[in-house]
C-alpha cells in the first residue's frame, strides 16, 4: 500500500474516464511527436542529399520539379537537354565539378541513372562487392535495391522504359551488376547508377521502334525532343538529362545561373532556394496540426481537471476518512497530483509508440511510392521536452482541483454522512 | 485507558456543549447514551481529537492530548485511537484488505497482512478480503470498518452509532465482537449511541 497505488487504483476506478483522459494526451503527443519526427527526417535527409549541390542544369520547367527529379530521385525529370551544350557551361572557370545525369528507365520500380564515376565519389559511396563500372552495360547498385531486388555481383537484367512497372522492357540491350554499395544513407540507397554510355546504348536501339507501343508521357517527351532537327543530320546527338553544379565560388556562380536563365534554352534551380520554398509551403500545414495537436492536448488537461474535481467531491468522505487516519493534506495533494501525473505518463508513452507506428506505416507507404524509407526508432530531444510539457499540464490540471484538499473539515465532513 | 474533564466546545456562542466526566480503563467498555442534537458526534470527535475542545482536559494512557497540536494530534490519532463511523465509509477504488492496510499505511506503521488476516477471520469475512468494499453487505462492511479500527493495535477505539443501522442480531454480534477485540488488545472501548439496545449487554454508561 503506497501513494502510486492508491492513485493507479483510483484510476482504474473509472476506466473509462481515465481512458478518455490518456487517449486525448496520447493523441495529442502522438501528433506533435509524428510531426517532429517526420519534419527530422525529411529535413535531414534532403539537407544530407543536396549537399555539395550549388546548382542544377537541365531543361527549362519547373525548378522545383528538376531539383526533385535530379537530387532526390522523387518526381519524373524536366525533360532532356544537349550533352554539347551542357558540356560548353562546365568549361566555366567558375564551375568547380559538374555531374552530368540521365534518368527516365528503371528496374523493378527503382530508378537507373547514367552519370559517371563522379556521382558515385560525390556521396562518397563505398562498396559491399564488386566495383565501380568500366564500361557500357555495367552496373553499380545501391545498398536498398540490392537489398529489396536479392541482386549479386553478376546478375544481368533488362531495364523498362519510364519509372512504372509496366514501362517497355528494353529486352535487347541487359544489364549486368559489377558493384554493390554500402549504404550511404542518401538518395543513392535506392540507385542503379550506371555510365552515361549504357543509357545511350539502350536508347540507340530503342528510337527504332515504333512510338506508340507501350509509350508513356516520359518516352514520348523524350523522342519528340529526338525528333526535332538534329536528329536527321546528327543521330548522334548526347542527351542527357541534367547536370549537378558545384561553383568554386557559390556567390558567383549565383550570376551565371541568371545569365544561363536568360540567354540559353536551359534552366538553373539552386536547390537551398527550392527546398527552402518547399518547406515553407509545408510549414503552413505542419503549424497548423501543431497547433490542433495542442488543443487536443490541453483538452486532455481539462479532462483530467474535470474528472478531478468531480471525483474530489465524491470521494470528499473518502479524503476526510484518509485525514482522520493520519494522512497529511499534503501527503493527499501528493495523491491526486499523482492521478495526473500517471495519465500524463502513460498518454505520452502510448503517444510515442502511436507516432512510431503512424511513422512505420508512413515509411512503408512512401517506401513503396517513392523508395524513401524513414529511421523509426530514434527518440528525439523534442519529445523529452513534449514530456515535460506533458507532465507539466496533467501535473496543473490535478493540482487545481486537488488545492480543495486544504479546505476540507474533517469533523463536519465525517459527521455530515 | 481514556478519561475526560470538564470538556467543552462550542461551534458558535449559541450552541455551547459541556461533557460530562468519565474515565474507561483498558478491557472496559463505557456506553454515551444521548439523543440526537445533543452532541454524540461532537463528544466522539473531541476524543479523537478531530475537533479542540474549547476547555477541559483529555487524557489517554495518561497522556494529556487536549493541547496537541494538529499534526502530532492526527499523529497520534493515527496510532493510538480506532474509530468506527457510524456509516461504513472506505476508500472506494481499494479492496478490502487494502483498505485494512492503508490503516497502517497512514499511521506510518508496518503493514502488517497477517493481522488483517487474523482480523477477517475472527470478525467473518476472511472470504471477502479481496473483494471491493462495495460488494460486501452492509453488516460485513461495518465488521470490516471493526478490524479497520484494530489494525494499529490502538489503545482506545471509539465507535459512533455503530449499530445504529444493523437489525438486533447483527447488533449484539457486533458488540459482542468489539468486546472481544479489546480484551485481545487490551483497549478501551468507548461507544456514542442513541441505541437502548446496548443498555443491556454493556455495564458502564453515562447520559448526555
């Protein structure tokens, strides 16, 4: 027989006013706490991902789109640009290295992406198994799609045509794996990188099929840029799809992306100004449920505050009964305070397994749309201060009521009943 | 033992109480017989220091406790006095073992199973003891509130109207049972009641 026990008892009393009260705080943690760790994880991972990125190059459409598409692997490119006139910017003696990019095929739903060995230095890629290309036709794949596709040094495959499962297979041309990487915790996790060459090669063979069969938006974006005059007296002609930039001097550089706005058929997009464009659209929303999530759980305090004050009144015998058997008024002050506290635990407990688990079936969902997998288990500083916010509220929405202790006359209590 | 002297208390200038003068040694039994309004409750209350007398002297076990101040009074209260309520009250959420527990809890005290065990077994509701107090009878509940009253070895055990709502036969059993008890622990039993049936079985009695 203790404090705690009496409390856990008194608690257990009202079942179902105790639930309410734990099931508004653990809804209201849970919240807040899934927002934390979802805005976490985003933000680290498209801050570790744009890293050494000043600029990206590719054809003209949305900035946004080509940042997604070429540094997060996450939305369908803007469309191709000439590997000639992409080649002529790098010669700037402002740009430091520049990484060319080809995406628009895939395997078993994760993306192939011809660039170079530049790509792979660039998230400092290690390997599990084999080693970096040195030819056409040869692939290095991230530690997720190795993984997920059971690949091995050696295995060969043909690649579809767009990012669907459903896309043309490229029968003639396969591919075959030369290399296995560590996991970077970045983009490249859910790459096959390959040379520029391979994608060219495949693609070589591909424009002499007929359009139509199986095409898709991406296909037909793409022949109808083949289409255009220089694929009659150059069939030659590189594509790629766009470059990633980095400026020996970003403040510079910033003047030459103007002026390739202005004076050429490309398009530049700084990836800190789209990405910064993009969490401020997504701030709105996050601030908003923040804010719900607030309320639900100030509401949860008010519940506890009610359920107190109205048990108080009830079990007003009760505390005179306890006081003539020798407790202190504080000793029960301590009682119910305790009542709170509990609630305030258990919801928060109950609330951060609810957002890991919100946050599980978020990662597994996005896992499958885009390949992007979230870590679920790390505790985040936040939430140690969630708690004390937690506890701080159950601990002012028991003592108020719990103050009436103070004012309870024994003797006229005891005698009234 | 626990005796009284020229004890008053008034709640406001109007109604003033004065208390007659007796003294019940250990193993006694002493009956206050009085009608409702003449202050049973108030003279119960004054012995277990619930209230402060306006004047007069309390002693038990020769101790003077009319000067204690409250928190050695609720103290001491918890140690050394057994109060049995007219109405059966416990704590709502707790068994009935727990509730026999909290006795020793509060008063700071060992808790002590055994004894509450003993206890159930002797006064007939050793079956009960895991139960809620709630599901218990209203005879059984008023002989868990005895063994509450027992619990911490008191010196004296003061019962107000304790079987003010029992029918004749749980009446006399009851008192019966308390008697018991006393002579077990050696304590002075003093009981308030407007109930004529207690005039029989107990010998020492005084008149409010």
């Amino acid at each position: 027989m203790n404090l705690l026990k009496i409390s856990w008892s008194n608690l257990k009393d009202k079942p179902l006013t105790s639930f309410l009260s734990i099931l508004l705080m653990a809804l209201g943690i849970a919240i807040i706490s899934l927002l934390l760790l979802a805005g976490k994880q985003l933000e680290e991972k498209f801050t570790r991902n744009v890293a050494g990125i000043d600029m990206v190059v590719g054809a003209k459409g949305s900035p946004l789109q080509l940042i997604l598409a070429s540094i997060y692997q996450i939305d369908a490119p803007t469309g191709n640009i000439s590997l000639d006139e992409a080649n002529r910017l790098t010669r700037n003696p402002l740009v430091k290295s520049a990484i060319p990019l080809s995406m628009g095929d895939s395997y078993q739903g994760y993306r192939i992406v011809g660039t170079n060995e530049k790509y792979l230095q660039h998230f400092e890629a290690e390997y599990e198994a084999g080693k970096v290309f040195s030819g056409a036709m040869e692939m290095v794949v991230g530690s997720k799609v190795a993984k997920n596709l059971e690949l091995k040094v050696g295995d060969t495959f043909a690649s579809q045509h767009g990012f669907d499962k459903e896309g043309d297979v490229h029968e003639e041309k396969k591919f075959k794996v030369v290399g296995i990487l560590k996991n970077t915790n970045s983009v490249l996790d859910q790459l096959m990188v390959t040379p520029l060459e391979s994608v060219w090669a495949v693609h070589d063979s591909h424009h002499e099929e007929e359009v139509g069969k199986g095409a898709n938006a991406l296909k037909l974006l793409e022949e109808d840029n083949i289409t255009d005059e220089e694929h009659h007296h150059e069939e030659e002609a590189k594509e790629i799809t766009s470059m990633l930039i980095k400026f020996r001097n970003p403040a510079m550089g910033m003047m030459m992306a103007r002026s390739i706005n202005q004076n050429t058929t490309l398009q530049t997009a700084s990836p800190a100004i789209e990405i910064n464009r993009l969490f401020a659209l997504m701030g709105f929303g996050i601030d908003t449920l923040k804010i719900i999530a607030l309320v639900i759980i100030i509401v949860s305090g008010l519940s506890v505050f009610v359920s107190l004050y109205n048990s108080l009144k009830e079990r007003k015998y009760e505390m005179a009964l306890m006081l003539s058997m020798g407790a202190s008024r504080t000793k029960l002050f301590f009682l119910l305070l305790l009542e709170g506290l509990i609630i305030s635990t258990i919801g928060f407990v109950f609330g951060v397994v609810l957002s890991r688990l919100g946050l599980w079936l978020m990662s597994k969902n996005v896992e499958q749309n885009f390949h992007y997998d979230f870590n679920v288990l790390s505790l985040l500083t936040e939430e140690f201060w969630l708690f004390l916010g937690a506890l701080f509220i159950g601990l002012l929405a028991a003592a108020i009521p719990s103050l009436g202790i103070y004012k309870i006359d024994i003797s006229r209590t005891l005698a009234d009943e | 033992m626990i005796a009284t002297q020229n004890l008053t208390f008034s709640y406001s200038s109007e109604k003033n109480f004065s208390f007659p003068d007796f003294s019940c040694a250990d193993r006694e039994t002493m009956l206050i017989l009085g009608k409702s309004g003449k202050g049973k409750t108030t003279f119960l209350h004054l012995m277990a220091l619930l209230l402060k007398p306006t004047g007069g002297k309390i002693q038990i076990n020769n101790q003077e406790i009319s000067d204690f101040s409250v928190s050695t009074a609720a103290d001491f209260r918890a140690k050394n006095v057994g109060i049995i309520y007219q109405k059966p009250h416990f704590v709502h959420s707790l068994s009935v073992m727990e509730n026999l527990l909290l006795a020793n809890y509060l008063a700071g005290r060992s808790q002590a199973k055994d004894l509450a065990k003993h206890l159930a077994e002797s006064l007939g509701f050793a079956e009960h003891l895991h139960k809620k107090t709630t599901q218990l009878s209203q005879g059984e509940q008023q002989r868990v509130s005895i063994a509450r009253a027992l619990m911490n070895k008191p010196s004296v055990i003061l019962a107000d109207e304790p079987t003010s709502s029992l029918d004749d036969d749980n009446c006399l059993k009851v008192v019966d049972l308390l008697k018991k008890q006393i002579e077990e622990i050696g304590a002075s039993l003093v009981v308030v009641t407007h109930d004529q049936r207690l005039k029989d079985v107990v010998e020492k009695r005084i008149n409010l």
